[in-house]
C-alpha cells in the first residue's frame, strides 16, 4: 500500500462544511460541561461560608440554600434571574 503525502494547502485548510458544524457542536458541548462545573464548585465553596463571610458578600443562610439547592445546569445568567452587575463579569474577580 502507497501512501501519499497531502500537499500542505490541504492541511491548512480550515474545516468547513459538516465538520465544521459537528467541531461547533463539541466545542459549545464541552463549554456548557465547563460551566456546569464551574456552578458546582462556586455553590460547595458558598455552602462552606460562614455567617460572617456571607454577611460580607450580603447574603444570609437562607440565601445559600435557595442557591446552592438549585439543580447544576440552573445557570442564573441563562435563566434572567436577578443578579448584582458586580457578578456577571464571568472570572468570579
């Protein structure tokens, strides 16, 4: 069996078509698993607070329970649930 090289402007070709489409898909897959994540962890470590702390970011217990009880693809900012500007940029900074 002979194979043959692919002249390099095949390679460097970018995807288009199907496959493009289908590395879309996979790349919009893989950001919403990040960002599942991402709640996950943000809503354990608000679970960890104490009192004191949750007072310092104007939360209260009940606060955290309304939160942190959500199910993990209950993303606020997708839902147009009511959120403080300070808390959309994102990077959590």
């Amino acid at each position: 069996m002979i194979l043959e090289r692919c002249a390099p402007p095949c390679i460097e070709q970018p995807l288009s078509g199907f496959w493009q489409h289908i590395g879309n898909i996979l790349q919009r897959i893989g950001n919403t698993i990040t960002r599942w994540d991402q709640l996950a962890e943000q809503r354990r470590q608000l679970q960890k607070m104490d009192d004191r702390l949750l007072k310092d970011i104007g939360l209260s217990q009940a606060d955290v329970k309304r939160i942190a009880g959500k199910r993990f693809w209950e993303d606020p900012l997708q839902t147009g649930e009511n959120i403080d500007e300070r808390y959309r940029s994102g990077d959590g900074r």
